[in-house]
C-alpha cells in the first residue's frame, strides 16, 4: 500500500503514468502469471481510494480509476484495476512520508533543494512574489504614477498602497516591495536587481541571413540592442523596435501613410508582452530577439510553466507564471495585455510560421 501512494505521488511529480493494481512485476513472473486479480486483496484498493484523498498534499485532480476484466493466473475471470496519474502542475507530498520523484524503474525521495526548484518550474511559487530591498522611493516613478492614477489610489503612501495590493510584504516589522512591484514601476529593474543575481532586460539581435555564423565577426546587421526600464515600457519600447527593423515601406491609410511590416503588428506585440510577462525572473539571462531574414526568435528565460510542453502549447490553455505582474500590468491606463489566456492563439494563428516564440530555458 505504501509503495503504491509512493509511486501515485512520483508519477504526478514526474510526467504522470499508469498503476496497475493486482498485476505482478515483471521481474518476479511471466505471461498469464503475472495476472493475479484484485480479489485476493480488495480491502487495499478501498485503502489505496482513501488515502489518496487524506494522505496526498495538496490532492492530486484527474484520477482515474479503471477496472480491465481479465483471466486470471489460476483460471478464474476477475479484474485489475488500472490508476490513470496524471502530471500535475503542483508538487505533492505524501502526509508524513516525504515528496517523490519517478525514475526510469523506481521511485525517489526528492531533497528540499529539488522541492524548491519543482515549484518555481511548475510555477506553485514565483520569483515576483519574493520581497526585495529596494527603497520605495525608486519606484515613486512617472510610471507608477500613470498606474496609481488608474487605479484610483487618492490617500497613502506608495508602501501602504503596493501592500494593499500584494506588491509589498511586511518583513521583521517593515514593509519592503515585492520584485513584481520593482518589475513594474522601477525606472531601472535591471540595475537595482542585479544585486539578486538576476536580470530584467530584453537584448535584440539583428542577423544577416538565416543563422548565427559563428566566428570572429558575428553576422549582426548592427550592434545588438538593450531594452530596459519598467515592464509596461519595456514591453511598447521592444515591440517598436522590433517592428522598426522590420518595417518594408509605406502605404497610404485613411490617416495618413501608415509603415508597411513583414510581420503583423499586433502578433510582434503580443509575442513581446508573453515574453516578458511570463519570463521566469529568478534566472541570470535576459529575454533575447534574434532577427533572421526569414524569422523572429524570442526566448524568454525559463522552462514551462505548469503542465505545458512544446506539444501542447496551442491547446493547454494559459498559465500565468507570474500573477501579480499579470493583473497589475492590465490596470495601466493603456495595458499591453487584456488577460485573456489568446496570446498564444494570437502568435499562432496569425504568424504563418515565421515568428518562433521560445519559452525555454
């Protein structure tokens, strides 16, 4: 019973699988051997039922419990039962008996440091939530007065108002802000996080032809070129020039001459504020766009948040790494995001192939 919670909790930790309930291991039998049937033992499946819903930290959603007819070893007809694990985007622990991670054959208990990074990755905890030391009056900027403005925030200093809305934490009796609140109203994030080891920034790569040729003199049209200043900024300032080196001519428009793009405009905008927005801040890299003659690269720093993956991007719906920066970024007077969970659509849909939007480590 024990080693079967044991492996339910590292299949979900892991990339989910299948328990087979009254099924011999392979290493100890054989063929119809191997089938011995859940009525020699039902009392431990109802345990088995129990405990995965009293002993897995938080619960474990999308089991499934599945009964397969079968002939048994000794000729009778009974069942097995099969235990369908999904992958979780949580991290689960046994009550009393550690976190377990699954390996090729076995499972494992994880550390305290594999915990932590599982977190990050699955995106139950985010580096924006973490408090900083950074003086509040840095991020008494144009920028967080545009928001405070839209909001409505009327009485209060700015500690008292960023603690009202989860973008300051009391620390040994003070406030100090989050780094969200850094990411969003600093006018340098970058400078004044570089003491935590981390970056803020969005460097841009313009290529001749379709690779990096690699040598003594790299193949850039120019030198590269680094975006810096708050979130919202960060996000128009980047998308402009991007869209500056790719404009192709002019075209007559009811306001005037409007310029022409390779690229649609709104697909180079959306892809931006997904970089930036759902970037995993804890890392020592920035964002970097890499223009070729024939496409856009974007990497935004980190692994996937949650359960998705490459294969499932366009279907998985939105998970937000970042929240905070999320919901505050739609409150600015002109938001670069409406929140909706269609970035991803949007890229997909209307790119035909030429933008290729990375979210990978």
């Amino acid at each position: 019973m024990g080693k079967a919670l044991e492996t339910l909790c590292a299949f979900t930790n892991t990339r989910g699988g299948t328990l087979a309930l009254g099924l011999e291991d392979r290493a100890k039998a054989q063929g119809m051997e191997r089938l011995h049937g859940l009525a020699e033992n039902p009392e431990a499946v109802d345990e088995l039922r129990r405990k995965t819903l009293t002993h897995l930290l938080p619960a474990v959603e999308g089991l499934r419990w599945l009964r397969v007819a079968c002939r048994l070893r000794n000729g009778t007809d009974d069942h097995i039962l099969l235990l369908i694990v999904p992958q979780s985007p949580k991290v689960h622990s046994i009550l009393d008996d550690g976190t377990w991670t699954r390996l090729d054959a076995s499972n494992r208990e994880m550390t305290a440091s594999e915990i932590t990074e599982l977190s990050y990755q699955r995106g139950v905890i985010s580096a924006e939530s973490e408090p900083v030391a950074v003086p509040f009056d840095l991020l008494e900027t144009d920028t967080w007065r545009r928001f405070a403005a839209s909001r409505g925030f009327l009485s209060g200093d700015i500690a008292d108002r960023l603690y009202r809305i989860g973008l300051a934490k009391r620390i040994g009796g003070e406030l100090q802000p989050v780094r969200a609140a850094v990411l969003l109203f600093a006018d340098e994030p970058g400078g004044l996080l570089a003491a935590q080891q981390t970056r803020a920034d969005v460097r841009i790569f313009h290529y001749r032809g379709h690779r990096i040729e690699p040598g003594a003199i790299p193949n850039l049209l120019k030198p590269p070129k680094t975006i810096s200043g708050p979130v919202p900024l960060q996000i128009a300032h980047a998308s402009a020039y991007v869209l500056d080196e790719l404009a192709t001519g002019l075209t007559l428009a009811a306001s005037g001459f409007k310029t022409v793009h390779r690229y649609p405009e709104r697909v180079i905008k959306e892809a931006m504020t997904n970089a930036v927005i759902h970037r995993d801040y804890r890392l020592n890299r920035d964002i970097q766009i890499r223009i070729f003659d024939n496409r856009i690269e974007i990497e935004s720093p980190g692994l996937f948040p949650g359960t998705i993956t490459p294969a499932n991007i366009g279907k998985a719906g939105s998970f937000a790494r970042n929240p905070l920066i999320a919901r505050n970024l739609r409150e600015f007077p002109e938001p670069p995001n409406v929140d909706a969970g269609e970035g991803v659509r949007i890229v997909r849909g209307d790119a035909r192939g030429r933008l290729v939007p990375a979210l990978l480590q």
